[in-house]
C-alpha cells in the first residue's frame, strides 16, 4: 500500500453526521449549510462565509463579485493550482504573475513592488491579485495589503492550504488584510467534505453578489428586484450565474470535520517538528517557516540540495519505488501549455522554476504514524546516499 502525501480523516461522527442527513428531507438547501457557513466564520473571525462545491468555484465567484472581466488583469504567484489563476480567465479577464522568493516559496513583495511601479508607468495594473498561501504558511499580508491600498487592487487569499493557519496574531480567513479568503475542502486539504470549497469576506455587498453567483444569478430578495414582486412564488435572475452549490451532506461532513481542526494542525505541528529533527542531516533544503506565524503545514516540501531537475526526479522515483506518494507542488502554471499558448515561457519566473526543479513533497497527514514517517526518512537516507 502507497503512503499518501495526503489523506483525509473520517471518524464514526464524520459517518453519523452525514447519515442523519441523508435520512432528513433536505439533501441539499437545506439547514446544513448556513450551520456550516457560520461556523466557518466564527471560526476565521470574519462577518460572512459562502460556502460552494469547490475552491475553484469560490475563487471564480470572487472573481465574479470583484467585477473582473475582460480587459482587467489578475496577479497570482506561479507556485499555485492551476484554478488561482485559472479564475480570471473564466472571467475573460488576463493572467500575470509575480515571483516567489526562495525562503517562504510565496510572493515575493519586492518583485511585486517592482512589478507594480513599471505597471503603473504602461497603465497596465491588475485589478485583483491572488495571494497563495503555500504549503499553509502565509503569505506577506500586511505588506501585500499596503500595496493593494496604494495601488487600488483587490485581494483575494487562496487559503486552500491555510484554514487553521494564524498571520502574526490573525487567524487566516478573518480577511484583515484582504478582501475575500478561499477554502478548499478537498480530501488532501486539511479539513474535507469530499469536493467543497468556501468564500470569507467582511464585505456585505460581496458576500451578497458571491451567494447570487452561486446559484444562477438567481435571487428570491425582494431589495434585489428590478421589476414587482408578483407574489410569493416570484423571483428573478439578476445576473448570470452558476450552479455552485454544496449539498448538505457535505456541510455535514464539513461541521463534524471543522469541530477537529486544531487537533488536525497540532498533529501537522508534531509530524512536521520529527521530519525537521530526523532529516537535519540529509542533503536537503528544508521548509522554512516565519515564527512570527503558525503553519497550517498542508505540505512538507524538501528540496534536494544543489539539485538538478534530473536528481530530483531519480530521488523523486526511488521513493515511490519504496511505496511513498511523493508529489511536487507545483509545475509552475506559466509552464503549462494553456498559459504558454498566451506568450508565457521557461525562464519568465526564475526562482519559481528553481524551486520547481528541486522540490519534492513528502507525506504530511493526520493519520501519518511514525512508523510510517520513519520508513519514508529511510527511503530519502537511502535515495540521498545513492544520488546526492
Ligand atoms: C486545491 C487547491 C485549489 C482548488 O481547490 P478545489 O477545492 O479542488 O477546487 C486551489 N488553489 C490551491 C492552492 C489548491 O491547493
């Protein structure tokens, strides 16, 4: 059996919530997801929560309420999924991106700084920048939001690796320092309710616009009519919107799993300190994380030291000989040929393309034993022994 990188936890409650909602009357739309949506927010700290069927959804009806469209222009770091930036495009709106540093592996604020100076200078600013949260340590809020007031740009985080992380004394999701927070629930992420996703903001207006969004362009308010309520059964799409829902099961699911977030985060601490200990003497570059902040350490991400694309790939395979299920997060989105296809090439972001040629990452999940973590420490002993 292949040891994940990533996997879920589902206990007996996890099964009892969901069950009892199948044997209810609302499968979906019903009393589960505003349960689930409030605890979200009293968890993160911010005023509302839209809860959807996927990250990639909250981040397109962000996108969406921010008015993006064509002839504006998102930002977004290149060590990300492919859906940060996949959201503008959804939007007809343009992609950019900004390097990361080799410290955090997140945005590096002096090239946005820079970036943002020379876009002032051609009037080709963006109108949202997508921060990502890497690996579940955050990024450089204050800073980044101090720009985004200078420079007149919105700021979504993509927090699909942070829920549970803290910025400085901020817990993330509180949107402090930004407009709207995305959550993915996916099974790999650190709380799931199998495909799910959520939007935060301390913004009414787009919190209302995110909810029509969601479901059609569709409202039932009646301050949000344009014509008469012609009676109780009326209601008009004001927009065109989508069917984003999430289903109660998976609120359900997502309440039960939301009730153990810190003990997931505490045991990613524990796993994450032994790997710190155990590989201090291996030829690897390892994670760095800020003290100042708390991780919600998604991802252990080693680097193979003075590593060439074709050392991390053999230490890369002798690891999954052994039944590891390394994984590399991420290919840089430039890379790909959908964004190639719009001018972007190797050599456009070079430390993002450093990173992505040495990183591997390592089995990082609740239910990691230290068996298990023990064995995965041989196997890159072994590998590094052979090939570094
Ligand atoms: C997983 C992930 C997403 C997409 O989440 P889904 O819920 O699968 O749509 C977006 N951004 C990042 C950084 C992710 O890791």
């Amino acid at each position: 059996m292949m040891i994940p990188y990533g996997r879920q936890d589902i206990t007996e409650d996890d099964v009892q919530a969901v069950t009892s909602v199948l044997r209810s009357d609302f499968l979906t739309q019903g009393r589960k997801i505003p349960e689930f949506e409030n605890a979200l927010a009293s968890y993160a700290g911010a005023k509302h929560c839209v809860a959807v069927n996927s990250a990639t959804s909250a981040l397109h009806v962000a996108c969406l309420a921010l008015e993006l469209g064509p002839g504006d222009t998102l930002w977004t770091s290149p060590l990300t999924f492919v859906a940060s930036a996949n959201c503008a495009l959804y939007c007809g709106a343009k992609v950019d991106f900004v390097d990361v540093d080799l410290e955090s592996y997140n945005i590096c604020v002096a090239s946005l700084r820079e970036k943002l100076e020379a876009s002032e200078k051609t009037g080709s600013l963006p109108k949202a920048l997508v921060v990502v949260h890497l690996r579940g340590e955050p990024a450089d809020l204050r800073e980044i939001r101090g720009l985004s007031r200078q420079y007149g740009f919105a700021v979504i985080e993509d927090a699909a690796h942070a829920i549970g992380a803290r910025y400085q004394q901020e817990t993330i999701g509180s949107c402090k320092y930004s407009d709207i927070t995305v959550f993915s629930f996916h099974p790999v992420k650190i709380v799931t309710t199998a495909e799910g996703g959520a939007a935060l903001t301390n913004d009414k207006r787009l919190a209302d616009r995110m909810r029509l969004f969601r479901s059609h362009g569709i409202t039932r308010n009646d301050d949000q009519f344009q014509g008469q309520a012609e009676g109780s059964w009326y209601y008009e799409q004001i927009e065109l919107g989508l069917n984003y829902r999430l289903t109660d099961l998976q609120a359900a699911l997502g309440l039960s799993q939301l009730s153990r977030i810190d003990r997931y985060v505490a045991r990613r601490h524990e796993l994450s300190d032994r790997y710190d200990e155990l590989l201090e003497s291996l030829p690897l570059v390892l994670p760095k994380n800020d003290p100042e902040n708390h991780s919600a350490l998604h991802l252990y991400v080693i680097r193979v030291g003075n590593g060439s694309a074709e050392t991390r790939a053999r230490v890369f395979e002798a690891l999954r000989a052994d039944g590891i299920g390394a994984n590399v997060h991420y290919i840089p989105v430039h890379y790909h040929p959908h964004y190639r296809r719009m001018g972007f090439k190797k050599g456009d972001f070079p430390r993002s393309e450093t990173y992505y040629e040495t990183a591997i990452t390592i089995p990082l999940f609740f239910g990691l034993t230290f068996e298990q973590q023990d064995f995965v420490v041989g196997s890159l002993a072994r590998a590094a022994a052979t090939f570094l």
